[in-house]
C-alpha cells in the first residue's frame, strides 16, 4: 500500500454558546463561527485515513504547511510503517521547529495514518494501542470564556442538565469561579483553565482566592507555558492541583514537564504534539511519573477521536474526555460520539471508528 494524496481540508462551522462569550485563547469575543483543519490521507489501495490539527486562527498556516512541506515528502510511502514515516518526517523537518503548524500538521497526519492502519488491521484504534473494554467514556463540559457570572452560572446549569458531572471554565475573574460552583454544588467536579494567564507571583496570590472553591485542577496558571519552574512553583505552594501540557510538543517536551515536577495532571494535545505515535509514548511516561493524563482535545474531528481511542486503551479508570461545549450548527460525526448524560460512546468500527460525514465537509468547506 502507497499514499497517494495527502489533503488538508478547512472547516468553518457556526456555532453558539449560550450567551455571548469573551475572547480568549482561541479568539475573539462573540465568536460566531470556530475553524477546523481535516487531513485526509487517500491510499492506493482505496483505504481512506482521516486526521486533524489544532484549528482557529492557525488553520491557514498548517494547511500551507501540509500542502507545501509535509504532503510531498509523504506521497509513494507506506502508510503502514507509522512509527518509521514519522521518525523520517520529523528528522526531515526539525530545524523548522518542534512544535507550530510543522508539528501540528504531522500530527494530523499520524492521526489519519493510525486510521489507515486499524482499517487495514479491520480493529478499531484502541484494539491496536492494547485494547479496551470501555465502551464509553466520561466527559467534562468544556466551557468557553463568558466574563459573566450570570451566563457562566446560567452555562454550567446547561451543562449539568444534560447530564455532565464535570465542568471546565475558562475564566480569569474568581467571581465567574463562584459562580460556577454556587450553581453546580459541592459534588461536581470543577476544573479551571487560565490558559498562560498569570506571573508566578500573581498565580500565587490568586490560588489564595481560588482555594475556597475546590477546583480540581488549575490548568496553565503561568505564562509562558513553557515556564516549568513557574509551574512546579504553583505545584508546592500554591495548594491547588497543576495542570497542563497542551502547548507542549513531542515526547521530550513532556519528559520535561514530568522531570520538573510541575504538573499533577499532564494534557498532551494529539492534533498539535505528534499524534497517537506521541501520545501513547506521554502515556507510558506519565505513569512512571505517577502523573495522570487528561488528553486535551479542544476540537471535535479525528483528534478528539484519537485522544478517545487512546484515553479508553491507556487511560485506565481515571480516563476522562474533553467536550468543547459548543453547539454546532452541523457535527462533523451527526450524533456518534455527541455525549449523553455526560458520557461518551467509544467508537469500535476499524480505524478511529466513525467516518467524517461527506455532506458536512461538503457544506463547510472553506475554499
Ligand atoms: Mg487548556
């Protein structure tokens, strides 16, 4: 079997949110519409693969990046010789960077290539990564940016009424925290993502406002998200579990991160740090650090399917998946993997399972 066509495929899909939303990491405030990034392998054997990078604003730069740099040097290989074709790719391409649309974009393409290989192998994604009994997994709300105690209260009522026992907020204001956890009550799970926010000294007194709401995790309270002592900092004095790990890149990155004690929680992100080739390998090195993977998945395509399939098979009982809680005008999979009652159905057709929806793709292509 040969790759035959390498083919990135931008997805723009409105969507709302309960109210209107604040900027935040992934834009800017009121966002009407959230930008994807498919890739699609097609093979000579007629086999299909899909894959996805991170999206938003960066989705022009990665999709550059796969037409011009990665696809050409993918065309006539061998789709099944994953872990050789990423080595060489990556060998090839380091000195643009270990991590950005480069990274992003060969992370895509291991997805789509895992996908090529459980259907070759006819066994879902998880059977290849050492199988799985789960045939569902938990998932927490995903809450965007409000700013608004009243709509991030209003919000996580939303979330808890369809069923979800654990929460995520995006919030930088302590009172949007209180808000959230007034309404959710003691027994829920609340999460709490600044995204790079914070000085160390600034986190710090900020933990001490925090603590009272008896948040689960605070992910990447520091900036920059690379600052490892920073984190390891928040870690011991700070008093709140320590999260993160979505802006870092290939294994190393997260040899890193585990080495200098900064997380509790570690958050690789499939569509941006390698794919499943580098996520199951964050996986096993996780668990020597007595750290627990929470797979980042602020998307809705095949890297989020990834994280799933890998979640389920390496995840263990603590496997919990991200649920961006955005309603979408049209979902890329209908209703497969849509959560009911806070839980997610793991796919078990071969490859990552589901099959992106050829009218979807076709009514939200951006051209
Ligand atoms: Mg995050």
């Amino acid at each position: 079997m040969k790759i035959q066509q390498v083919e990135a495929i931008p997805l723009r899909i409105p969507f709302t949110v309960g109210g209107r939303s604040d900027a935040g990491a992934w834009g800017g405030k009121d966002l009407k519409t959230v930008d994807s990034l498919l890739l699609k392998v097609t093979t000579d054997s007629g086999l299909v693969g899909w894959g996805e990078s991170f999206g938003f604003t960066v989705v022009p730069v990665v999709k550059a990046a796969i037409d011009n740099v990665i696809a050409p040097l993918c065309l006539g290989r061998d789709p099944l010789l994953i872990e050789k074709l990423m080595r060489e790719v990556q060998r090839t391409l380091h000195i643009f960077g270990r991590s950005g649309a480069i990274m992003f974009g060969l992370s895509a393409l291991d997805i789509a290539l895992w996908d090529i290989a459980g259907k070759a192998a006819g066994q879902p994604v998880h059977r290849l990564l050492g199988g799985s009994d789960a045939a569902e997994l938990s998932c927490y709300a995903s809450l965007i940016r409000y700013t608004d105690p009243e709509l991030v209260a209003e919000n996580a009522n939303r979330a808890l009424g369809l069923g979800y026992t654990r929460l995520k907020l995006h919030e930088i204001d302590p009172a949007c925290v209180r808000a959230a956890r007034e309404a959710a009550g003691e027994e829920v799970e609340i999460t709490l993502d600044v995204n790079c926010q914070w000085s160390v000294r600034d986190a710090l007194d900020m933990a001490d406002r925090l603590r009272e709401y008896n948040l689960r995790w605070l992910e990447e309270p520091v900036w920059p998200p690379e600052n490892l002592d920073g984190l390891a900092r928040m870690r011991r004095e700070g008093g709140i579990s320590i999260a993160a790990g979505e802006n870092a890149s290939t294994l190393m990155d997260f040899a890193h991160m585990l080495q200098a004690g900064a997380v509790d929680f570690i958050q690789p992100s499939p569509a941006k740090m390698g794919g499943i080739t580098e996520l199951r390998k964050v996986f096993a090195l996780a668990n020597a650090h007595n750290a627990t993977v929470m797979v980042h998945a602020f998307y809705d395509g095949p890297g989020l399917v990834a994280g799933v399939h890998a979640s389920a098979a390496l995840g263990g009982a603590n496997a919990v998946v991200e649920w961006r809680f955005f309603d979408l005008e049209a979902q890329l999979y209908g209703d497969a993997i849509v959560p009911k009652g806070g839980v997610m159905t793991v796919p078990q057709g071969p490859g990552l399972g589901i099959e992106p929806s050829a009218d979807v793709i076709l009514d939200y292509r951006l051209h």
